[in-house]
C-alpha cells in the first residue's frame, strides 16, 4: 500500500492522513466547494475538489471518489465513518477497480447493516439480544401484528444504517402507526431503507460498546469497553473508558462476548459491538455492530496506547494484528467530550459561522483532534462536530479534574458551542456518581432545570 484516498472531510478525514504518515503511506485528499478552507484538504499530499455543498454531489457519489482513487494512483481509500462508509455496494465498487478499501469485507457490512440479520446471527453464536421482532417490516400493519410479543414501551428501529435516524420509542398502542409512518420515512430518506424492525425498549440502561480488531488470519482482540450512555436522542455527546458501573467479571464477559461475535462472521478490521447494560439486573444485550471506525475511536487510543487507525491500514494492507499475541491492556481513564457548533440553550440548534477566537487547551492528559482553526467559516451542510477532546487521568476522578479545567480554558468565539453543556454534565452529581442512563439528558437533567 503505497497512497491512500481519504474518501472523508473534517476531522476524521485529518485523523486518516496523520495515520497514514505514521504508516509512511501517501495520501489523497478530497473536498467539495465549502470544504476547500478545510485543514484536511491542505494536510494530505494531493487534494481534489469533487462536487459541490450537498454531500449527494461530494463525499456520497462512489463513481466521484473512485474516478479520483484511480487518477491519482491510489491503491487503498479509506472511508472514515459515515458518508461510504457503511456500503458494501461502494466496497465491491472498489474491489472491481483493484482499490483496497481499508475497512470489513462487504459481506460483513451487509450482515451488520440488516439489523434484523444481525441478531439472527449473533443469537445464534449464543448471545443475548434485546428482545425483539424476527425480521423488519415496511407493511405497518404487519409490523403491529408483533407487538403483542414484545411489549410496550418498544423501539422502532431502522433496518440500516444508524446516528438515530430511523428510531422512535413508541409508549403506548395509539401512538404506533403514526411513529412507524414517522420512522419509515426517515430511514428511506437516511438510508435509502425504509425497513423497520421491532425491538422492548428499556428506560433506564448505560450503553457498552467494545472495540474488537481482526484480521485474515483468524486473530480476533478486544481494545476493552466504552461507556456512551450520556447522550440525547440516540446522538452519542460524550464518551469514556473504561465504564464506570461495569465490575471485572462482567467487563470481561461483555468483551469476550464481542470477540464471539467477531470470530463467528471470521471479521476483519476494525468494528464496535455494541449492547445495552441493565444496572439493576447486570444483564447485557447485544444490540448492533458498527463495521467502521467509530468517533470515539480516540478514548481507546489513549487508554490502550494503540493507533488504532493505523491499525486499519496495516491489517487491510495484509500484516497480522500488530498485538494478535494479546488484548491491549487498559490504564487509566478517559473522556472524549465533543465539541459541537451547537447552542444548547437552543435545543443544540446547529450555529454555522466564523470563528472569531479558537484555542483548543492544552497540556498533559490533554488530546484534542480537529480540522478547524481561528478564522474558519463552519459550513451549513454538514454534521456540527469541531472537534473531539479527550482527557486522560490516572484514575475518573483525575481525569474529571483535568476536564473541568480543559473545558473552562477552551477559548471560543463566534459562535456558540457545546462546552457549556459538558461543563454542567460533570458537574452534576447524578454524573459524578455514575448514576445517569441513556435518556437521562432528556428527563433528569432537563426536569431538574
């Protein structure tokens, strides 16, 4: 593997390219009209504007990236994650062209991405899964006949893709054909999918997902477990590892539960199992798998020390896993907070515009990825992520003290932003204690405002 296309933008797309010069691979960068003062398309070796603002002219046309791929003699692209990155159809569309396509077969994409094959799958390697429909619906009266086996409140869930799009919880029967016609449609305009299928619903649970890697040789490892549970409608806003409420004997069995998973489809590369974690019962159910490099990658990264994205290009160039004699050990504790151009005393209203003033904090513990810098015009058109802090301590409570201070140090002007709302998170004694849950932003935090 000798140059890689960076089929991305933004602060992923600035991730791949610092990987690849870990890797001493070349890089191509891409980037539509707006995205030409973004640092990802100065970074890389060679740069291509390939369609204008709407991501349906850029960063989604497969023939676009591939026509650049080829062009600029690379052998390898990298996806990042959403956009492509979840298409098997793009994945074979490489293959054909003799491109590398750094990331799961496309069978692996497409077994995980039907999430209703998916739990067919997994309980069938003798995992539990929430329990749920046996396939995916499009007919809502068909859909509705299930329900009685499930149980109310249920979640409606769409068959592909995932960011929350296609998901409704649905309390009681009067409100189920409305919500389904609501949650079809999105997953149709989301995902070109507008299958859905059934799942129960649990009020109060923290959500575990466990980094795995694997390669063509049969090695399967776990990086340990992330704790994603603060988040508002379905939409991840901080992140940590390891789980503060989970003891060893269950982190152990969650994660060798993921590697099950993983060694059972004979996986390759990088891919998150994720599942729902009942503190009252200490049960735990498989709910999806994420065949691509998740945005709180880097949590991972600093408590394992591994480059985890360099991993990706080493393993999809052919070498063994670089730790296939082991599970990377953890130490220590960290926390990615994402820093979004997003006013949270507007209901997290996106706020596109110019940074006026930007200085990121620094210092020890302190990791901070992103593509922008003072002076840059934030786009209308894309997802609000600025960028990704992450802070790592000895232990949570050092790694808690070092957030607090980061997080007032960050200096920002122009437009608002979503600092304010994680320094109120940590300061909650609800959060402190390790007693929120996935809803919790949008019952307690908010009742008690």
């Amino acid at each position: 593997m000798k140059r890689v296309l960076v089929a991305n933008r933004g602060e992923i797309a600035a991730r791949i390219i610092k990987a690849c010069r870990t890797c001493g691979v070349e890089t191509v960068a891409v980037y539509s009209q707006p995205d030409a003062a973004s640092s990802h398309s100065w970074l890389a070796d060679q740069a291509f504007c390939i369609g204008s603002a709407a991501a349906s002219n850029s960063y989604l046309c497969p023939d676009r990236l591939i026509h650049v791929a080829l062009q600029s003699g690379c052998d390898a692209l990298h996806p990042g994650y959403g956009f492509l990155s979840e298409r098997s159809e793009f994945v074979d569309q490489c293959h054909a062209k003799g491109i590398i396509f750094i990331g799961p077969a496309a069978e692996h994409i497409r077994l995980m991405g039907d999430k209703a094959e998916a739990r067919k799958t997994v309980k069938a390697l003798g995992v539990a899964v929430v329990p749920g429909s046996v396939g995916s619906f499009s007919d809502m009266d068909e859909a509705y006949a299930t329900v009685a086996d499930i149980g109310y409140p249920l979640l409606l869930k769409a068959r592909s893709g995932g960011g929350g799009r296609g998901m409704r919880v649905v309390v009681k029967p009067s409100q189920f054909h409305t919500l389904f016609a609501q949650a079809r449609s999105e997953a149709e305009a989301a995902f070109g999918d507008g299958e859905i299928y059934l799942e129960r619903y649990f009020e109060r649970v923290r959500h575990i997902e466990v980094q795995i890697f694997g390669d063509r040789y049969g090695n399967v490892r776990h990086l340990g477990e992330r704790d994603c549970s603060l988040q508002r409608r379905h939409q991840k806003l901080l992140e940590e590892s390891p789980s503060p409420v989970l003891d060893p004997s269950t982190r152990e069995s969650i994660c060798n539960a993921a590697v099950k998973i993983a060694q059972g489809i004979n996986y390759e590369g990088a891919g998150t199992v994720e599942f729902i974690y009942d503190i009252q019962s200490g049960e735990y159910f498989f709910i999806e798998m994420n065949t691509r490099i998740q945005v709180e990658h880097p949590v991972t990264e600093v408590v394992t020390g591994e480059d985890l994205v360099a991993e990706q290009i080493r393993v999809a160039a052919g070498e063994p896993l670089s730790f296939a004699d082991r599970n990377p050990g953890c130490e220590g504790h960290a926390i990615e907070f994402r820093i979004n151009a997003e006013d949270p005393a507007r209901n997290f209203m996106p706020s596109p515009g110019v940074l006026t003033r930007w200085l990121p904090p620094s210092g020890e513990g302190i990791r901070f990825d992103s593509h922008v810098y003072q002076g840059y015009t934030i786009p209308p058109y894309y997802d609000s992520l600025l960028g990704k802090l992450i802070v790592y301590g000895k232990d949570r409570n050092e790694a808690l003290t070092r957030a607090r201070a980061a997080l007032q140090a960050f200096e920002v002007k122009g437009v608002p932003t979503t600092i304010p709302f994680h320094l109120e998170v940590i300061e909650h004694a609800d959060f402190i204690n390790n007693k929120i849950h996935t809803r919790w932003v949008e019952t307690e935090l908010n009742e008690q405002e």
